[in-house]
C-alpha cells in the first residue's frame, strides 16, 4: 500500500498517553542512534532542517520498514502507520523551548 499522503493527513492524534510513549520512544530508542538531541550520531539528524527535503511517506516507510544495509531496524511492529505519521509531523515542527 503505497503511502500517498503527508504525515499531516496522515496523522491521526494518538491519545496524550500514547504521545508520551511515542516521545519516550523517539528520545530513548531513536535517540540512541540519532543522537539524544536528534543531531545526528550513528544515525543522521532527525531536526526539521535535516529532514526538510525528505518526503513524509519516505520517512514513514523508513520508520516502519526500517533501512536495508544500515543500523534502522523497522518498528512497525511497535507503531502504526498513523502514529509514524504523528511522528514525522512532530519533527518537523521547530523545536519546543521548555
């Protein structure tokens, strides 16, 4: 199934607690290769700039499928394709200041 749509129409609003397990997910586990900042590391940068001109549906099929010959396992044994889309949306998205 070919995924045609950006993360934006894609991504249904998971429930306040699934955000926060996805945001542990995306800090801890993607962070450990991405860098904990998501800069970069074994892994390229995951910030808005470095992903600017990748598509959304090459980015979900990433997450989901992982990256053959490289260290990006799939996860879509962990994450559907709407909460990958919430993902790819919430990293394009400038950077919360706390």
């Amino acid at each position: 199934m070919a995924l045609a749509l950006s993360a934006h129409a894609w991504a249904d609003e998971p429930s306040v607690q699934r955000q926060r397990e996805l945001l542990h997910l995306l800090k801890h586990d993607c962070g450990s290769c991405h860098g904990l900042t998501l800069k970069g590391g074994l892994g390229p940068a995951l910030l808005a700039g470095a992903i600017a001109d990748k598509e959304d549906d090459f980015l979900i099929r990433t997450i989901l499928h992982g990256r053959k010959g490289t260290a990006m396992p799939p996860w879509r044994d962990f994450i559907s394709a709407s909460e990958a889309a919430w993902l790819v949306e919430y990293l394009r998205q400038p950077p919360k200041i706390d």
